[in-house]
C-alpha cells in the first residue's frame, strides 16, 4: 500500500512539473488545451530528453507570428507560411489564374481555392520560385529548409517509415479519417492543406500536406516531402517547380 502510494505522489509530482513548465507553450499536439498527451510529451523532454514544447515564436515582414519548436538540433515553426512580402518588402504577386499560375518562372503565392478563409488554417501555397528568390521569402534568421534539412528531421524522428505519423496533428479535426499513425509526438503539427497543380487547379485539401525543399533537383523539378491521411510514412519526391506547396521554416 505504501509503495503504490510512493508511486503515485511520484507520478504527480511528474505531471505538476510537465503543467507548471508548460506555461503558455505546452500544447504539443495543438488541440487548444492541455492534456493526458502533452503531459506526457513535457515529461518525456523533461526527463528522457525528448523533443522539447513549443517554446518560442517567430514573425515573418506581414506580421504574422508563428511557434517554434525544437525538434533535436533543429528549431521549426509550427505552422505553415502565410507570408505575402520578400523579407525587403517585396510583394509576392498573388495569382488566382490557373493559366497564368502554369506559365510562371518568377515567384508567386495563392490560398487553396483563392479562397482567403483557408488561410488562418492552412496557410498560403507557393510555388517553388517564390523558394528560391534571392530576397527570402523566411523570417530573418530563418529559411526553407534544405532537402538535408528535411531528412534530419526525419531520420531523429525513427525514419522515413515512421516519422509521418509523428509529425501530423492527431485527429480527424482538419484530416480524413483514419489519419493512419497520427500522434505529433514531435509537435510538428503537420496539416493537411493540399496542394495546386502545375496547371492551376487545386487538389486534396484533407488528405496531403505537401511541403517545398530549397534543393533544386533539375531546371523544372525540386524536391519535397509530403504527408498522407492513409500513412505513416513521410514521402521524398521532386515534382514541377509550378506546383503549389505549402512551407514550414528552419532557423538559420
């Protein structure tokens, strides 16, 4: 009786420590409230070393203010860009014509559907000139991240088989069901905000999170990664520089 009593003041202790740490950056699998899963993320970072909880926030030129997180080495923001300015003031040229969209060679964004109500959710989608122009579409201090970078975070997280599951938001709030493996355990937050075509058309918000690399991988073509509802894995490939993906940003 005693020993069970010890074990449970012991567990206590645990989750008063992981709550009192958590403060206003404890909601690692972004539900809006802390619960049984963040106390266990917290006490794993403050006791084995795990990942660590949202804990800082970054803002891109528009004013948008987005959380970070430390996942190993490495310092990720939390959701996906929203940005509309280069990091000089520059207007990204937002372009609703599928027509226009596929003829492009310069940097461009739109929301999913040309629908700005997606946004708050799911961010902006770029194409992967808007990546790569020389005026960064980051935060200062921060960039896209490189395909390197990508698998880093990837490889910490147990492999391309597995990590999926780790990164994406648990639940069916913004997934279809069954949102195979999905547990954030990362606190990655990963969402499914789809993608455009090449041609101009939009496809599968729900079902894909598709994310730009910095790493050309021809003169048309880049790589990225890409989440799926059905899956756990997270998916290498390069596709048209036209597509229109969604970005996350690595601190410099």
């Amino acid at each position: 009786m005693r020993r069970t009593s010890m074990m449970l003041l012991g567990i206590l202790i645990l989750i008063t420590s992981a709550i009192s740490f958590a403060g206003d950056c404890g909601d690692v699998n972004n539900t809006g409230t802390i619960n049984l899963l963040d106390v266990a993320h917290l006490i794993n970072y403050l006791y084995k070393g795990g990942p660590a909880p949202f804990c800082g926030t970054v803002a891109d030129i528009d004013g948008n203010v987005y959380q970070t997180i430390k996942i190993g080495n490495q310092w990720w923001t939390v959701e996906n860009l929203k940005v509309t300015r280069y990091q000089n003031g520059d207007s990204i040229p937002n372009v609703t014509d599928g027509g226009e969209w596929g003829g492009l060679t310069t940097g461009a964004y739109c929301e999913y559907n040309n629908d700005i109500n997606n946004v708050a959710t799911y961010g902006r989608l770029y194409n992967w000139y808007a990546v790569s122009d020389s005026r960064n579409i980051a935060p200062t201090g921060w960039h896209v991240p490189s395909d390197a970078e990508w698998q880093t975070l990837v490889n910490y997280l147990g492999g391309d088989a597995v990590a999926g599951g780790k990164m994406k938001e648990a639940g069916t709030t913004h997934w279809y069901s069954p949102n195979t493996g999905a547990t954030n355990e990362s606190g990655f937050s990963g969402l499914p905000g789809g993608y455009r075509y090449n041609v101009g058309t939009y496809n599968h918000v729900g079902y894909f999170a598709y994310f730009w690399s910095s790493t050309e991988f021809s003169s048309n073509s880049a790589w990225y990664r890409h989440l799926y509802y059905l899956y756990s894995d997270v998916y290498r490939n390069y596709d048209n520089k036209h597509f229109g993906f969604s970005l996350r940003c690595i601190r410099d």
